[in-house]
C-alpha cells in the first residue's frame, strides 16, 4: 500500500511455488528490483495443462482394457453397485502421477478415500463414471478430476475416452470441449428441452427416490436421455447437448468436475432446493432461462 502520495513499498518473500518480485515506487518512479510472480496463476497454468493430459493417458487406460475385461475383473460394493479391478487401476495410475508433479497436495478418491489433510489443494478422482456402462461394453462412461484450492474448485476437466470428448475448464477462463469454447444452450422452455437424469438412488435401494420426479418431469419435456455418468449429463449440459439435468444420491466426486464446467459455460448447478448444498439435498443443473422452471418440480 502507498505510505504517501509519493511513494510506495510491495514486498514479499521467497515462497514453496517461486519467488515473488518486489518492488517500490519512489516519487511516482518504479523502481524494479525483481520480477513478480504470482503463484496462484503460475501454478493454475500448469494445472490445467498436467490435468488434461493425465485425464488423457488414464482415458487410455479405460479405453484399453475395457476390451479385456474378465468376469474374474468385476466386484459389487452391493447388489446393484459394480466396480471393477480396473477402476482401482486408474485410480492408483492418477495417484501416482499426481504424488510425483505435486507431492504435497490432498487427494480424495472414489475407491480409496482421502490421503491427506494438510494442503490448500484437494485432487477429487472418479477414475470411471458409469462403470455399468464400461462393464456391458457401451461408450458412455468417463473419468473426472477436479482440482481444488482452498475449498473452491480453480480447474476441472472431464474425459469419455470412447467418445473421444475432453471437457475442461480452469478459473480464468471458459469450459472446452477437445479445445473448442462451449456455452450452454438457449432453450427457454420445457416442452422444447431435453434432459437428462439418473437413478444412483435405485443402485442404493433408498427410500426415497428419483422415480416421482420423473415421473413428473418427463411428460414436460420434449425428451429425456439416461446416460449413465453423471459427469458427462453435466458436460453435456455446458455445451448445450442436453438443456438440464438432475439426479439424487450422488457422491462428490461423481459431479465436482461437471458441476464446475457447467458453471464456466454460463450454466446453473443448484440442490433441489435452489441452494448450494449439492450433492447431498440433490443436483439440479441447466441453463439460465430454465434453472427456475426446472427446480419447481422439487416444490
């Protein structure tokens, strides 16, 4: 901050992410003692550009031994709920990758959990999202990773290796679908939208389910689709491919990254109630024009 109106000091340290360039102003002239790097960015830069391309090889991963798969490869974590040795494979694959570029940050993964509790930064993996579909030999299954900083997501891409569509987006700029900018749809009705939704409620024979509001939604759109990873319905929404989305029953690590390119594509990402406590109360997600219309079957 200035000390007068002549003059003026900034001063910083050599920190963990580089060194900071300081500078003073003396008379209204600037004089440069270092140059000043701001970590924050400097380290979103190479984020988003290391994230895209592990999201890539673990694609790759998915991609490859989705042909092999062995009944012997398949475990339930109940009835209806599969996971394979393979989602285990690529999850460790993104561990190990992210231990050695940042050894410092946290990482939360779907099959092993939370290691560590002492960084600023947080890795969420679901090294596959909608691994019913990778089983059965059908494309529409992705890996998702998202990066947070101080409990705000800063970068996040998602990745559906056998449609070969990379959805990213970071907190500088807009969401990208294989490099190209994407925006959500313009739809500003009901009847002319099509959606999308998904019954992890069922997989966890809860209670109370999604089976109402489809039935209550359904008949007022023009069509519903059922894909099967909650990551792609959420990207689809930001480049405009469905106009909404909801689900119940939902994990973080399930919707953190699409709920993030979502919002970077100009869309809307709320609970059932209109509030930010998604997952747990519900998602709810489309664009702006029918965010409103949509949450009214929640009522």
């Amino acid at each position: 901050m200035c000390e007068s109106s002549y003059c003026g000091k900034f001063h910083t340290d050599k920190t963990d992410s580089g060194f900071l360039w300081i500078f003073t102003f003396e008379k209204k002239k600037l004089i440069w003692d270092s140059s000043y790097i701001n970590p924050h960015i400097e380290i979103g830069v190479r984020l988003i550009e290391f994230l895209t391309d592990l999201i890539q090889r673990a694609g790759t991963i998915c991609k490859t031994e989705q042909n092999r798969l062995l009944p012997s490869d398949v475990g339930f974590k109940n009835r209806k709920d599969l996971v394979t040795t393979i989602d285990k494979r690529v999850e460790d694959f993104i561990i190990e990758n992210i231990r050695i570029k940042y050894p410092g940050h946290d990482i939360l993964g779907e099959e092993t959990g939370r290691s560590g509790f002492s960084s600023d930064y947080l890795w969420i993996i679901d090294p596959i999202d909608g691994t019913t579909s990778f089983l059965h030999q059908q494309p529409f299954y992705s890996v998702s990773i998202a990066v947070r900083h101080e409990d705000r997501t800063i970068c996040a891409a998602v990745f559906a290796p056998r449609l070969d569509e990379l959805f990213y987006a970071d907190q500088d700029g807009g969401a990208f679908l294989n490099g190209g900018p994407i925006h959500v749809s313009t739809t500003d009705t009901l009847i002319n939208s099509v959606m999308a939704t998904g019954f992890a409620c069922l997989r966890a024979d809860a209670e109370h389910n999604n089976l109402p509001y489809f039935t209550k939604i359904v008949p007022q759109l023009r069509d519903i689709r059922r894909f099967g990873s909650a990551a792609i319905d959420l990207c689809y929404v930001a480049c405009g491919k469905l106009d909404g989305f909801w689900e119940m029953n939902l994990n973080p690590y399930d919707i953190v990254a699409g709920a993030f390119i979502v919002e970077k594509a100009g869309g809307k990402v709320c609970d059932f109630n209109g509030d930010h406590y998604f997952p747990e109360k519900g998602i709810v997600s489309a664009n702006p024009n029918l965010i409103e219309q949509l949450l009214e079957n929640f009522k």
